[in-house]
C-alpha cells in the first residue's frame, strides 16, 4: 500500500460502548489495554489491532468482529 493511501477500516467503538453504557475507562481495565491505546484505535488512527486484543474487546463488548470493523467504501 502506497504511504499516502490511508486505510479503510473503521471502528465502531463509541457506537458499541454506548449501547452497552460502558466507558472506554471501563473497557481498557477490562480488556488489559491503557485507554490511550483504545482512544488511538476509537479515534481511526490506529494501523493495526492485535488479534488478542481484538477477542478481549468481542468478549467484553459481546460482539463480533463485524459488529466493531467495517471497510469503508473506496
């Protein structure tokens, strides 16, 4: 991928913790993650998840990998 493409792939971070009234605080002490960490990946500025990372948000936010990622559309 060319340095000046960006990446299509969004997070619907916000949009899954407000229907489960959780706070990104709550989430990162859940998920063993700072909450800078999540901010960077809520905020679409993040280049990578890990997948362990990745299953701990599924399992805390009762979710599944579509349900949090999405491509946006060219």
């Amino acid at each position: 991928m060319p340095p000046e493409e960006e990446h299509r792939v969004r997070i619907h971070l916000d949009r899954l913790l407000a229907e489960r009234g959780m706070t990104l605080s709550e989430l990162a002490a859940r998920v063993g993650v700072t909450v800078v960490n999540l901010s960077v990946l809520k905020n679409d500025r993040a280049k990578a998840i890990r997948f362990s990372t990745l299953t701990a948000l599924c399992r805390e936010l009762d979710c599944q990998p579509g349900d949090l990622l999405s491509v946006r559309p060219d």
